[in-house]
C-alpha cells in the first residue's frame, strides 16, 4: 500500500508533502517546476533501493527516471524533499489499528540524504510525539478497515512519506531501544 489512487483521495493527503504516482516522464518536469528538489522513489523496492534527489532535471535524470520505471514495475513516486530527513526518517509501527508507543528516527549517515538502514543510516529510538500519533490512529483506523493488522508508517518532520505494508521493518531496532516488543504486542492480539 504505497499511496494508490484511492489512498492518496483519503483523508491523509493534508499530512504528506507534495507527491505524485507516475509513469510519465513530462510529470517530473512539471513536479520540478513547482517543488525544485524532488526525491524519486520506486513503489516496489525497500532499504534506500533506486531512490533518487534531483535539484534540476536533465538528461541524466531523465535516464535514472527510465531505467527506475524499466527496472519497478512502471511506476514510480515523485514527493518534494523534505530537509528535516537529516533529523530523521521516523518508523512507526501500527498494530492492530494502533501506532507503538516507540519509534526510531533514521539518520542518514553523513552526505547522504537516505534514512534507510540498509543504505547506511543509523536508528535512535523515540518515544511518539502527539502528531505522529495522532496520524498513526488514523492511519490505523483506515488499515482496519481494510483487515491490515501490522505496517510500517514513515514520517519525515510532521509529513507522512510512507505506509509501507509489504516489509514493515523496524521491530526489532525498536526492541532494542526501548525494551518494549512490538511483535509481542503483534501476537497478544491474533
């Protein structure tokens, strides 16, 4: 669940940055235009995997824009950068319809833009801030809706970026900081 149609037309546009889902090259020009740092993402890869920032658009971001469209399946998502990811891209954890009381930030590691742990960045665990609670119920509502019982959220600042709901990660850098066990919390309620 990476922000289909139907959940872009939710309730929780208000909350992303701008983004679009595309497979045209002409959307990346006019998304640039209007927000003239742009990350690229593919909808179906995970851990920091053929994500892209463009300051501008040329030839070669035109290329990276193919081959990451040949290469994910032919769509890909465009959002505006959001300079707060150097203070961390946030996992939140949604259980049964609620957000874990634990999160970590995910720093990139230095020149990178990247969070992911996989691409290098590093996990501080946190406790929720009311915002991100605050979205994560709702989120969590919708999802029950929709019989999904565990998903990874990202936020980056007060923005959500991704429900992720595919390769939720993030439990056990959880665990590790806070003591607290998410998937404990996942089975108590099976």
């Amino acid at each position: 669940l990476c922000f289909n149609e139907k959940f872009l037309a939710f309730e929780f546009k208000q909350y992303m940055p701008p983004t679009i889902v595309t497979s045209a090259i002409d959307d990346l020009y006019v998304f640039q235009k209007k927000h003239p740092v742009t990350v690229l993402k593919p909808l179906n890869a995970m851990g920091g995997e053929s994500i892209y920032k463009f300051d501008s658009v040329g030839n070669q971001e035109k290329e990276i824009f193919s081959q990451v469209l040949k290469n994910h399946g032919g769509l890909v998502m465009l959002q505006e950068f959001l300079p707060a990811i150097y203070d961390g891209d946030y996992r939140i954890l949604i259980i049964h319809g609620k957000p874990f009381p634990k999160t970590i930030a995910r720093i990139p590691k230095e020149g990178s833009f990247k969070g992911n742990l996989a691409a290098g960045g590093s996990a501080i665990g946190k406790d929720l801030t009311a915002v991100q609670e605050e979205i994560g119920n709702q989120i969590g509502r919708f999802l029950m809706q929709h019989n999904i019982i565990f998903c990874g959220m990202d936020m980056i600042g007060n923005h959500l970026t991704e429900v992720n709901i595919t390769s939720p990660t993030g439990a056990r850098e959880i665990h590790a900081f806070s003591g607290e066990n998410p998937i404990k919390k996942l089975m108590e309620n099976l």
